[in-house]
C-alpha cells in the first residue's frame, strides 16, 4: 500500500466526510490503511457490510474533515459488486454499529 498519489490499484475513488465527535463520530483521526466497514446496499439487501482499506488524500483524515480517498475492497465485494457501482452512490464507514463517515463514489474501477 503507498500514498495516495501513488496508489494505482483501487476499486473506488470517493469523497469521505468523518462524522464529527459531538455526533457521536470518531475522536482520533483516520490514516492511510483505516479498515472501516464499507456499508452499501446490494443484491436486494437493505444494506452490508463490506470490508475495505483507506487511503486519504492527505495521508489522515480528521473528525468534520472532509477529503478525496481511494478505497480498496476486500473479499466477495469485489465480486458482488463489480458492475454494479455508479457514480455519485452513496455509502458509510462504520465501526460495528456506528456510522464514523459518509461518501460518495467520484470514480468506479471496479467496473472495468
């Protein structure tokens, strides 16, 4: 896994939002490698949870901080979902229960 400029070999290129401590979010900040839960509707499920691997913009992403991230999928998502990402999809990063960010999909490789 390299830095963000380097990282040739993601699956989704995101705009990831970290909910903020008083909401209940996160108190430490992300870095490069988080691997949150990817939750995202699929096959007619309400939603699941996916796991997946971060790489922020900047290396780290703060509580109410906002960034650009590249996300590499890991296990039968890959499989599942190929095909079925678009742009502008919606999805949250959990930590079991608790939603710790937001985004939205900017580029699907996935697909491809």
């Amino acid at each position: 896994m390299g830095k963000y400029s380097e990282l040739e070999e993601f699956d989704l290129l995101a705009k990831v939002e970290v909910v903020k401590t008083e909401f209940c979010g996160r108190t430490q900040p992300m870095f490069d490698g988080y691997r949150g839960q990817f939750f995202w509707h699929i096959n007619d499920e309400p939603c699941t949870d996916w796991l997946a691997s971060y790489i922020f913009e900047h290396g780290e992403l703060h509580p109410g901080a906002s960034s650009k991230c590249k996300i590499q999928l890991a296990g039968t998502i890959k499989e599942l979902g190929a095909g079925k990402f678009e742009k502008g999809d919606q999805f949250a990063i959990r930590e079991g229960a608790r939603i710790v960010a937001i985004g939205s999909i900017l580029e699907v490789k996935l697909n491809a």
